[in-house]
C-alpha cells in the first residue's frame, strides 16, 4: 500500500474516488496501479521478509538486530560500513587469540589503579589475626596447647585405622630380615664372620688414634706403684715384713 493521507468522513475502507480515476471499462487493473502507483511502497509498521535477495546497497538508518548469524560473501574492503567505520579492516587489526603474557597492565581498565592500592610485599608482622577473613573466628575455636594425654587416638585422623592393621606385639622371632626395610640389603654387604687376623689397627674405629697415645714398650722402672691402677690401694693393706712368729700354721695355705 502507498502512503497517502487517510480519508477525512465515514466511507468504505478503499474509495476509488480518492486516488483519481480508474482504468479501461472502469476497472482497477494492472496497468492501471503501475501507472498510478509506486511498485515498491514503504512498508508501514513491522514488515516479515522471507528469503530476500538485495542486488543494490543497503543503507539501514535505524538499529539492526538479527537472532542468526551474519555471513557474507566477496566482501570487499569498501562494501561493510557501519558509520564511518570499516567492520572488515576493523576485524582484520584484531588479535586472534591473546597468549600468556600478551597484555601489559595498562591494557587493562583499571588494573593499575586497583594494583596502586596494594602494598607490594606482606612482610613478617605486617598482618595481625585479624587481617585474614575468618582467621580470628577459626583460631578462638582451638585449644591453645595440646598436653600430653590432652589427645586420644580416635582424635588423630587415620591413626586408628593405621594401628588397627599393626601387630600389636613383636615377639622373638616375628621378624625376619626381610621384615625390617632395607635391613637385608645393609646386611648383604657385612662379612659374615670376622676371623683372627682380619681386621687392620685402622679397621677399628679410633683405635689407630687411642693407640697412638700409648707407650710402645713399658720398660723396666718406667711404672711407679701409683701407675697401675688399684696396687697403691692393695699394697697399703699389707704387712711390710713378715718376722719369725708373725704366722701361726692356718695363715700358710695347706700347712
């Protein structure tokens, strides 16, 4: 339908008499509206379009809204304007996909005010308990020294599923070497039996060093009675001389 103005007084929707005179015999024909008529009227209110092919420019003054994807094909670098701004060269300055470590701070909005704000190092002390969310809360709820005996083995977890799969005592001969980890392969590098002979002063620990200090030959008149131990003592306990009569028969053996 064309634009027109509507009819000012009460007649039938369509009036012939209001768009001038009608065709051969009085009849509305099709050479009669392509002579008196736009072909392609500006549509009035919402317009549904299936399948519609545009062979010239589309120039869209309003908004543009699609629920289905936009595609095209041949577009040329002058053809996809939105204002004065290209949307194929636009797209083509893009970034395809942003890496680890592509972006510096300032290419975040307002990453560097918000990093401004914050101190740079939490130092030792520089927090109090009540600087951590829920800490406070948390700490008030625990005991502030656990005594011996203050726990039992249900209050550790897993302990006493552990100890309940333990022996509860290991009797001579429950073990053998292999029992006891890494004690078969200590072993298997010991000699089995150390015969006279077989070791060195140096294959004793510190006995090199403990001989060392020691006399090589003790000589005649090198030791005084105080250089052996105990013979002062037992020396100090004895008759200097024995003199006819000191003995009576049962002081000598056998007599």
């Amino acid at each position: 339908m064309s634009i027109y103005h509507p009819p000012s007084k009460i007649q039938g929707i369509f009036n012939p008499s209001n768009f001038g005179g009608l065709g051969a015999n009085v009849e509305i024909t099709t050479d009669y509206l392509d002579a008196n008529y736009i072909q392609f009227p500006v549509a009035q209110g919402n317009t549904t379009l299936v399948s519609t092919s545009i062979l010239g420019n589309l120039i869209q003054q309003g908004n543009f809204t699609t629920n289905g994807d936009i595609s095209a094909v041949n577009i040329n670098a002058s053809s996809f304007l939105v204002g004065d701004t290209n949307i194929v060269d636009e797209i083509g300055t893009k970034q395809d996909t942003i890496e680890d470590g592509d972006l510096s701070i300032s290419k975040t909005n307002g990453l560097q005010t918000a990093l401004n704000g914050k101190q740079p190092t939490i130092e030792d002390g520089d927090l109090a308990i009540t600087d951590t969310a829920g800490l406070d809360t948390a700490l008030s709820g625990k005991q502030a020294t656990i005594n011996t005996s203050d726990l039992s083995i249900t209050d550790t977890a897993g302990l006493d599923t552990a100890l309940s799969g333990k022996h509860a005592t290991i009797n001579t001969g429950d073990l053998s070497i292999t029992d006891t980890a890494g004690l078969e392969t200590v072993l298997s590098g010991k000699q089995a039996t150390i015969n006279t002979g077989d070791l060195s002063i140096t294959g004793t620990a510190g006995l090199d060093t403990a001989l060392s200090g020691k006399q090589a030959t003790i000589n005649t008149g090198d030791l005084s009675i105080t250089d052996t131990a105990g013979l002062d003592t037992a020396l100090s306990g004895k008759q200097n001389t024995i003199t006819d009569e000191d003995l009576t028969i049962s002081k000598t053996s056998g007599l």
